[in-house]
C-alpha cells in the first residue's frame, strides 16, 4: 500500500524546488500559467466573468471586466510559486518579505482573555497566512473544509499547520472550536465561499443574496469571543496583512435575527477589502450557487 503521508512530504520536497527559482522568474512563470489559465479553462473562465459582471456590471465596461478576469488568473498563477518559495523561508527573513498592519486590533482582542475569532477570506495567497499567525504569535486553531482528494488534504495540511497551527476539519467542528476558544486560543475562519442553505443565512454580497456560513455568528454570540478581520495581499515588495478593527457584536433576544446582522457585518467587511484588491480574490468560486429559500430550517 500507499504511504499517503510520505507522498505528502515528498510533494511538499517538489514544491520546494519551486522555491529554488528566481523570484523575478517565478513571477514570469506564475503569470504565464495564468494566461494558459485563462484561454484553456473555460468553464472557470465563465464563473469569474459572470461572478464579476454580477458585482461590478454596473460600474465597469464588459472589457473592463474581462481585463480583470485575465489579472484573476495571472494571481492565481501565483499561488503553487510562492508556496514554493514560502517553504524554504526561515522565521528570520519572515519580516523581510511580510508586513502586517494593525497588530494592535489583534493584540488587544486577544488580551480580553475570551478567545479571538478571526475573520479572513481568499485573498491573495491565502495558504501564507500561516507564517502571518506565526509572527503574530498566539496560538492559533484553523477551520477548515477537507479537499476531496486526499493527497492534497494532506499535503496542504502540512503546509497549514507547519508552524503549529490546530487544523479542524469543518464537520462537527463545533465542540472543538468552543473548546479553543474556552482555552484563550485565537480560531480562523473563511467564510466567502458558497455553503448548503442548512449552513448559511442569506445575507447581501455585491449587492446579491449570497448564502454565507452563519458558523462564525452563532459562535461569537454564544461566547462572546472578539472578531477581528485580517487579510493578506500581494504586493511588489512581498506581501501585507491588514488586522482590522474588532467587529462589534449585535446580541438582542431576536437570535435569528442576531445571525443574520452579524454575518452580515462579516460579508460587508470581507467585500470593502475585496473591492480595493478586486484582481486578488477567488472569483472562480461560485460564490453564487446556493438560492435563496423561502424559510428558516427548523434549528439553527
């Protein structure tokens, strides 16, 4: 039999010899697959156009826009290079190539001694954030969906946990979570892709009803646990992560109603970022997929 995990580190050893190549021509090679991206793979192709014509039809010409697909993929091309080149970064030369904003938001939610929800979406390269919570130094729980092919399950697991960050898989996570944040542990979220109605409350995106997972809502409702945004970008110099203001929690006896305004916040936070970076989020997600229902389910 198959030693996943040994072809998991000896994946990982390839991803390696990415890092060995020239940043200037990593980047070159990263923009390349991009454009072969973009011209070949035509059914992600359609889901960006159409996911950015949804948001942005108003406001920018359909060129506009399919100049803005291009820059989508030419980023995501990106993303196998850097994690190359991220894996053989030492915690000495972390702050030579990352710079983080707003420490202080996440400093100062952490120091309320209830735990910090993080908030984050897929921006830039968001398998980097690893090394922003390693800088920032506390410890730190990751939910996460399983990829379906295990392999990979594992090998990005690997690089998400490398340096020492909890993974817990999204299924029955709830206990696991709580159990973090009891023990004054910080616990990150994305929460910009599509989820089944029975997980998610409809609130605004873009405009739209988006189906967006309620999970982060009911846990700062019932803990009382800080949410504070971060984000990370790609930029000429490397890259920069923004800690934002802690959200401020909307608790009343209505909690349906709770839910829904909360996550609402999360959503409007997650797209003001998004709509100053709009080339470095994962548009070929189909953010859209789940329809509105007509009802609550009977539990939330």
């Amino acid at each position: 039999m198959f030693d996943l995990q040994e072809i998991a580190y000896k994946v990982a050893g390839l991803l390696k010899l990415l890092g060995l190549i020239p940043r200037k021509t990593a980047f070159k090679l990263g923009n390349f697959i991009g454009r072969i991206l973009f011209l070949f793979d035509k059914k992600h192709r359609k889901i960006a156009i159409d996911n950015l014509t949804r948001s942005f039809g108003h406001e920018k010409s359909s060129y506009e826009i399919k100049i803005l697909v291009r820059r989508v993929f030419k980023n995501l091309g990106q993303i196998i290079f850097e994690i190359g080149w991220s894996l053989r970064l030492e915690r000495k030369d972390f702050q030579k190539h990352f710079n983080i904003q707003g420490l202080s938001n996440y400093s100062n939610a952490y120091k309320k001694g209830k735990g910090v929800l993080l908030l984050t979406a897929h921006m830039g390269n968001w398998e980097l954030l690893s090394i922003i919570i390693a800088m920032a130094g506390y410890p730190v729980s990751v939910l996460y969906r399983p990829l379906d092919f295990f392999l990979l399950d594992r090998l990005f697991g690997m690089i998400r946990g490398r340096f020492g960050a909890e993974l817990i898989p999204s299924a029955q996570s709830m206990r696991k979570i709580l159990q973090s944040l009891k023990h004054g542990k910080v616990v990150g979220m994305l929460i910009d892709q599509n989820v089944d109605w029975h997980e998610g409350v409809f609130v605004d995106f873009f405009g739209h009803r988006a189906c967006t997972n309620k999970g982060m809502a009911l846990l700062a409702r019932r803990t009382e646990s800080p949410v504070v945004p971060v984000f990370l970008v790609r930029e000429k110099s490397g890259f920069r992560a923004e800690f934002g203001s802690e959200i401020p929690l909307i608790k009343t006896e209505d909690i349906r109603k709770d839910i829904e305004e909360n996550t609402q916040q999360y959503n409007r936070i997650v797209e003001d970022f998004i709509r100053q970076y709009p080339d470095q989020w994962f548009w070929v997600h189909q953010r859209w997929k789940t329809k509105p229902y007509c009802q609550w389910p009977k539990e939330i």
